[in-house]
C-alpha cells in the first residue's frame, strides 16, 4: 500500500471510529430500523473477515431471510417482521463464496447469493475483474453496451472465453452450498442493463431465471447489476415471472417498498466491524441523501435567482 493510500485508509478508520462513537448508529437502530427491514451487500468477503461481520450483526440486528421478509409481504402480515430485521446478501457467485459456508452453518443464519448464471460452473470471468487499466471499469459502466464489448475485446475478453485461475463458484460447490444458501439471479453476464438493447436485457434478465431453473432452483429474485434499472427493467422482471428484484437504492424496506426495487446497503468486503456497524446502520447513506438533497436545492435557488 503506498503512502497516500495508507493515509486514505488511516483517515478512512478514523472517521468510522468517529461516527460510531456519536452514537449515531445505536439511535437509528433503536428507531428507523426497529420496524423496517434492512438489506446489506457483500461480494467476495475472505472467511474470516465475514465470521467477524456475521458475528457483529447478529449482536444487532435479527438476521431473517430474503424468502420470510417476501412471504410476510404476501400474507396477512403485510410486511411485519421481528425488530431491526436485517437481510445478508452476496451478489456474483465469487468462487470464495464456498468458503464462507462454516459461517452459515455455525452462525445458524440465511443467506442469499445472486449468481450470474452464465458465468456459474465456468472459468469464464466476471467482466469487472479482466485486466482493465485504473478507472476503465466505472467508465465502462456509463457507455451503450457494443461500446463495452468492444473495449473488453480489445483487452482479449469475451463472455464466452474461459481464463485462468476459476473466478465463479464451480458446480460442485454450488451443490454442497445450495442446502444452507438461497440462491436467486444476477443477470447470464452482468452486463449494465439501462446500457444494453432491448433484447439483450430481456435476455439477461429472462436467461438468468430459465439457467437457474434448470438447476431445480425456485428464482424469485433479481438483483440488478451495479443496481442499475429504468421502467424498462422493472417490466421485464414481472414479465420474466419474477417477484422481485433488488437494488442498491438508499434507504431500507416497509410493507409499502416496490418489490420490483427493494432498497440494499453496500458493506465493503473488508470492513472492520466498526466500519460495518455505521454502515450497516444506513447512517453514511443517510447522510448522502441529505448532502445531495442540500446540493439540489442549492442549485434550483441559484437558477431562480439568476438574472434574466
């Protein structure tokens, strides 16, 4: 780690170390998200860090399932669920993914892992993680679909070439995983789907369901890649049969929350159970929402109040 990330990292310690001592935290969890449901994301966590995040959540929230809190929106509960209910989500189906099974099973708790299923079984890559130049992988998630095809071809990938070392869970894994996880859809190939055409989206969307069937799985759910979605998305998933799909959208659940767009807090892979606490309480997203809401404002006043 060089000398500046060394210090982002120190300055990044410091300020979660800050925000959980305000007690901030402890305030929304005894209120906001006593009756509501949280979602939280996770990747590619090493065994131990997720054993020490695991641990940390149970300590504060009542960890439920993706399968209970759906159930609860169909019946007469509308929603209603145990206090500060708190969902543990993965999204690709990395092949370290296998390794986070002890923890499942000793910490007794439900998991869900979205997988891209065209990438499950295979040596094929996840685009996101080719040999890509510093900054090419957030530009390349903001141009139309072709145009990253076409940059990722240039660097020796397609969808369908398999690589060196195994990046998605193998098929064996997923059989001895699929009795203690829940595994619902990511896409065939994690594109960005508001970047593709028509009919490449459908079939992402429609594919990934079909593939995971086949596997004699029951697929409700579609967690959108990068959590990005238009109304074209959201009609796609109902027409694809599914229930619901999932975000990285702000803020957390109620009985009332479009189940085509449930909202997700990202957690870093690696971070520190102080890290985890404030994020996982919403609190840094909150804060976002408001700083940006501030920013907005500012701007409408400064262009009702600019001189004709």
């Amino acid at each position: 780690m060089g000398g500046s990330d060394a210090r982002r990292a120190r300055y990044r310690r410091a300020a979660y170390a800050l925000l959980r001592l305000s007690g901030l935290p402890f305030l929304i969890r005894q209120t906001l998200q006593r009756r509501v449901v949280t979602i939280v994301l996770f990747h590619d966590p090493d065994r131990e860090a997720f054993a020490r995040q695991v641990a940390a959540l149970k300590r504060r929230y009542t960890i439920v399932s993706l399968e209970s809190y759906l159930e609860s929106r169909a019946d007469e509960r509308n929603g209603r669920m145990p206090a500060k209910s708190l969902i543990i989500t993965l999204d690709d189906g990395h092949r370290g993914n296998a390794a986070l099974l002890d923890t499942v099973r000793a910490e007794g708790v439900p998991v869900t892992i979205f997988l891209c299923s065209g990438i499950l079984g295979t040596r094929r890559r996840f685009w996101f993680e080719h040999d890509l130049p510093n900054g090419d992988v957030p530009a390349l998630k903001l141009v139309p679909d072709d145009t990253r095809l076409a940059a990722l071809a240039a660097r020796g990938f397609s969808d369908e070439a398999e690589f060196e070392p195994r990046q998605a869970l193998s098929i064996e894994e997923f059989e001895q995983l699929r009795a203690h996880i829940d595994f619902q859809a990511h896409t065939v190939t994690h594109p960005i789907l508001p970047n593709c055409s028509d009919a490449k989206a459908h079939a992402e969307i429609a594919g990934s369901k079909a593939q995971l069937e086949a596997l004699s799985l029951e697929i409700t759910t579609l967690s959108y890649p990068n959590g990005d979605y238009t109304a074209r998305e959201l009609a796609a998933l109902e027409s694809a049969g599914y229930t619901c799909g999932i975000t990285v959208d702000a803020g957390y659940n109620t009985a009332r929350t479009d189940l085509r767009r449930l909202r997700r807090i990202g957690i870093s892979d690696e971070a520190s159970p102080t890290e985890l606490v404030v994020k996982a309480s919403g609190l840094v997203d909150l804060a976002k929402v408001a700083v940006d809401g501030l920013i907005g404002m500012r701007r409408r006043h400064s262009v009702r109040e600019r001189p004709e």
